[in-house]
C-alpha cells in the first residue's frame, strides 16, 4: 500500500512538473527586440554566408524562421518609410509617412519627417532634438503593447539616425535616442520624452567610446585577397572619404575624422555599428529591460550600413567587410542578451527599411541597362510640356521623389481644369528618356491596381499629402553622381529584404512564399497576443509561429 502512494505521489510530482515545465515555455517573451538593419538586401545573408560565424546571421537563420522572399509593397523604400512601415503593418497610404522628406502643399515647404519646433534637444544645446512622431498616424506595435499593458512595461527605439529611433516606437514610447556627432559626440533625445537624460545615458556619453574607435584604422577583418564576393578594391564606382586620395583600404580614421565631420566620421564605417551594439547594451542595464513580469520591448536599428552602401555600393570591399564585422556585433549582441535577459526569455526579429541598387554606371559597364537622370533636365522638359499646352510656365509647384505637385490656385486663375492638367502632364512626362510610368492622383484614387509596380505606386500614394502626377523611371535609374549607390524604387532590387524571427514562440524553419514586409506587425502582435496596430493592412504568418 505505501508503494502504490508513493508511485502515485511521483506520478502527481512528475506531471505537475511537465505541466508546470510547458506553462513556462508557453509564456510571453520578457523581451522582444526589433533589429533593422538599413539598406540590407536579401542577398548578402547568401553571399557571405561562408563567411559569417555561427553565432551571428547564422545562429539565428539556423534556429529560428527565415522568409527568402519578403518585400516591401510600396513606392518609396526609403528609411523613414521603411521604419514606420515595419512597425505600422500598413503603407504609406495609412500611416502617413511617405518619404524621410517631403512637399507640404499646405505649408508650402519641404519638411523633414520628425522635425517638431514644439519641443526641444534633450543631452545638449543642439537643434537636433527638436523632433517628435507626430507625422506618423496611426500606432505601432509597441504603442499597441504600451496599450495592452496599461503603460506598464518599457519601449525604447536607438539609433545613430533620428527617424530610426523615432518612428518604430511610435507615440508612447519611453525614450528615443539617436546620435549626434560632429563635435558633440552625444546620444541624445527630445522633450517629446523626457526633460532630462538618464544617468545611465550620461555616463555612457562620458565613457567616450566613439574617441577610441575613430582612433584606429578601418583595415579589412580578413586577408583583403580573401574578398572575392566583391569588385577589386579602389575602383571609380566608389565615392571617397574626404582627404584621401583613393577610395582603398586601409583607412587612416585618425587622420581622416576632421576633415569627415570628427565624430560623425563613426556614421559611415562598420565601428558605427559596433558603437550601436554598445548602446543597445547599455540601455538594457540601464532600463533593466527584461526584468519584470511585463514585456519590454527594444527597437535597434544599425545606421552605417547604408552609410557605406551609399558610398561605396552594394559590391564593394567595404560593404563585404562592414556586414562580415556586422556578423560578429550581433554575435556579441546575441550573446549579451543571453547571458543579461536569459535564453528563452526573449523574441527578436531581424530585417531591413530597403535594399539597394548596384552602382549605376558599372551595370552599364557590363551592358546592363542603367540610367542617370537629371534633374534640371527634367525640370526643363516639364516646363516646356506646360507652356506648349497650356502657354504657361508657372502651373509646377513642387518636383520631388518622382512627384509633381501643382499650383492650384495659378491653374483655376487660368481657367484651367486641375485634373486635365495633371493627366496631359502625365500623358507627356512618359516622353521623357527616364521616365517610365507616369499616373495621374486621381487615377490612383478611382483605379484599383492589385498587382505588379503600380500596385506598389498606389500603396505608397496618400491622398491628404501626396502629389499630382506620380512618375517610375526605369529600372536602375538614379539621380546622383556615377559613383555610390542609393534606393527608393519598387524594383525587387530595393524591396526584396531579410526577415528572420528568432526566440520565445517561433518556430524553427524558412518559407519561399511570398510575404510583405507589413506582415512583421501583426505576426508579433499575435505572438504577444495584443491587438495589432490601428492601420494594419499585413497578414499573420502563422508558419512561424508556435501553437
């Protein structure tokens, strides 16, 4: 009899145990982290992938869900956009934001995206604080989280860029910070938060770590000949750091950071990143993110990649290099996050605000069409299309990022229809050598397009603050110099991205279907199990996630 109690209570142990065991892993992650890594394209998870170590990119594509054909289904793919639309679940045509700059038709001006006079700097003197999210109008989801928790737990956005950190944690966020440099070399934030910078933040501005790694020199991690993912070093489709003579390794930084900005010298080298980690860090200590029975959540994005793009493109040693020291920053992160919040205790997924396009004028160098377009020559065309139709020259109020905003109030002072006046310019403007689709607003407005670069046109288009006549050019069509490389369009050159889940409630796994980039927020809000943001056009993926 006394056996069969004891075989009864160890039963009753053990079950409880299992129960208990299931209950515990089934829980809500203490932390989610959002990584964004500007100007990633998909294809550098491949490229390097022998080349990245197993804790970095590859812990995370090995362990958790990794999507192979996810894209960002709007027009434009720029960082401001990006952001907000990642976080948001929605477009361009919801949210709000549809460019990092933009034509106010009410103001009369081209405004910045976070520019807020309302509030000031706080952590300097400076003017670069002066910012908020009020642009961005519908929620995110740390606001939804904020919400669903009744404020009780913490969301914080970083960032060495102002809208990075700004836009993802979008109204009710706890902080914001970014980075400014120059002479400052502060991470800073907005009164929109806070009046005054934590401790913790000021003694991390004091620990002065920017000094030491702007006092090296940016050499490649590995043998330089070993780069062979990449063109050869020093190369005339690279742009240059100021003061030295060719574009190659190695790179002096002591010597270069005076005439590059002094510490904003660390925005566009791989050290950038590294400084964003130390941050990341430091802002988990210092918020003890984790450690409550509400969830925190930490957006990071990872500025300087798109700084060495820009200059450098999307082939070059400095890029290959600037990912390779990436892989080992989000090792030591990962790592970090282990040891601090614990293994099994956190979410994070990993993406990008946009891709990029190889350097124009090299793809024209293989005879890959490729085309530069300019701007006073467009601007040129375009006045004469008006004075030959419509015998004026003053009917164009704004040209920029591919949109034609008119002067309303000149065209009714002629007599002239608004609408007939943008479709004529539309009509024409596909004349012009670069461009090659044009549209008018109202078409956008009366005209479903379910598919294919118009449908990305149309999601990007928001009635209240968009143009008149919206313009494509062809496919790798920039408007800068021949050297570097930029974004923006809906080409799958721009828009075909990473995105990895990894963590607390996700499955181990990789799709080849297609996804959008707004289904990231409302597949954590589901994981979470809160209500997704107010303007969520995206779609749960539920492969990802554990049941």
């Amino acid at each position: 009899m006394k056996k069969a109690i004891f075989y009864l209570l160890t039963s009753i142990i053990l079950i409880s145990s299992c129960t208990k065991s299931s209950t515990k892993t089934s829980k809500k992650p203490k932390l989610v982290i959002g990584i964004v890594i500007d100007q990633m394209r998909y294809d550098y998870l491949t490229r390097y992938a022998d080349r990245y170590s197993e804790g970095g990119f590859n812990r995370i594509l090995k362990n958790g869900f990794s999507l192979e054909n996810a894209h960002f289904n709007y027009i434009p793919t720029y960082t401001a956009v990006g952001h907000t639309s990642i976080y948001t679940g929605t477009t361009p045509d919801n949210h709000g934001i549809i460019s990092n700059n933009w034509y106010d038709k009410k103001l009369k001006e081209t405004i910045y995206c976070v520019d807020d006079d309302n509030y000031k700097t706080v952590g300097n003197d400076g003017y670069v604080g002066k910012k908020s999210p009020h642009r961005l109008y519908t929620t995110t989801i740390t606001d939804q989280l904020q919400l669903a928790q009744n404020m009780q737990g913490k969301t914080i956005g970083i960032s060495i860029k102002d809208r990075s950190a700004i836009l993802p944690v979008g109204h009710t966020a706890n902080a914001a910070y970014w980075y400014d440099g120059g002479d400052k070399n502060q991470w800073i934030t907005s009164s929109f938060y806070m009046d005054e910078l934590p401790n913790w933040v000021k003694d991390f501005n004091k620990n002065n770590k920017a000094d030491s790694y702007l006092n090296t020199t940016w050499e490649t991690l590995y043998d330089i000949e070993t780069y062979t993912q990449s063109r050869a070093d020093n190369n005339i489709y690279e742009n240059n750091l100021n003061g030295k003579e060719k574009p190659d390794f190695p790179k002096n930084l002591k010597e270069l950071r005076e005439k590059n900005g002094n510490f904003s010298l660390i925005k566009t080298i791989p050290a950038g990143n590294t400084y964003t980690v130390d941050f990341a860090k430091a802002v988990i200590k210092g918020e003890q993110l984790g450690t409550t029975e509400f969830t925190d959540f930490l957006s990071v994005s990872f500025s300087s990649t798109d700084y060495v793009g820009h200059r450098y493109g999307v082939a070059a040693v400095e890029t290959e290099d600037t990912y390779l020291r990436l892989d080992k920053d989000l090792e030591e992160f990962f790592n970090f996050l282990d040891t601090e919040v614990g293994k099994g205790n956190y979410t994070l997924f990993l993406t990008a605000d946009h891709a990029a396009v190889h350097v124009p004028s090299y793809l024209q160098s293989l005879k890959i069409p490729a085309h530069y377009m300019s701007t006073k020559d467009f601007s040129d065309f375009l006045l004469g299309v008006t004075q030959k139709y419509f015998n004026s020259k003053e009917l164009i109020e704004n040209v920029s990022n591919y949109q034609i905003f008119l002067d309303k109030n000149k065209i009714e002072s002629l007599g002239l229809d608004k609408n007939d006046v943008a479709q004529r310019i539309a009509d024409e403007v596909v004349n012009f050598d670069k461009i090659y689709k044009a549209v008018t607003a109202r078409t956008l407005q009366t005209t479903n397009f379910t598919s294919g670069i118009l449908s990305s046109l149309q999601n990007g288009y928001n009635q209240k603050f968009s143009g008149d006549v919206l313009m494509i050019p062809y496919p790798a069509t920039l408007i800068s110099s021949r050297k570097g490389t930029s974004h923006g369009s809906g080409y799958s050159y721009d828009t075909h991205v990473p995105i990895i889940f990894y963590g607390n409630g996700i499955k181990k796994g990789r799709s080849t279907k297609k996804y959008d980039i707004i289904d990231i927020a409302p597949t954590i809000s589901n994981l979470l199990k809160i209500e997704a943001p107010n303007g969520t056009s995206g779609k749960i993926i539920d492969e990802v996630l554990k049941k």
